[in-house]
C-alpha cells in the first residue's frame, strides 16, 4: 500500500510527459508508414498463395531485394 500513495504522489514534470508522447507519436508513426507501404503487397501475396509474410517483405526491403518484383 505505501508504493501505490507514492506513486500517486509523484509529481511528473509535463515536459517529460510531453517528451515520452512525442517519441511513442514517432514510433507509432513509423510503425504505421512501414504498415502502409507493404500492405497492398502482403495482400497480393495471401491471394495468390504466394507464402511470403508481412516481415519477409520488410526483410526484403532491408536487403534491397525489390519485392514488388518477387511478388508480381
């Protein structure tokens, strides 16, 4: 019980709140650009069968490997 009253009292500076939320926005945002750039591609490859996963075409990418190539 007394770690859970000084928890509740600490006192977080807002610029430090403001710092943690802007590296998770930027994360998020990465995550989400990554997501929005393989998406289409990853949706061909379940259509046809082709047996290639979402992390292979980011793999793919990191190895300048071409996977729209490799997919089509």
């Amino acid at each position: 019980m007394p770690h859970t009253l000084m928890l509740a009292q600490a006192d977080l500076n807002p610029a430090v709140i403001f710092g943690i939320a802007a590296v998770l926005f930027v994360v998020v945002l990465i995550f989400f650009a990554i997501f929005a750039r393989f998406i289409s591609l990853w949706i061909q490859c379940k259509m046809t069968g082709a047996g290639i996963s979402f992390p292979h075409l980011v793999m793919m990418t990191i190895r300048k490997v071409n996977p729209s190539v490799i997919v089509r």
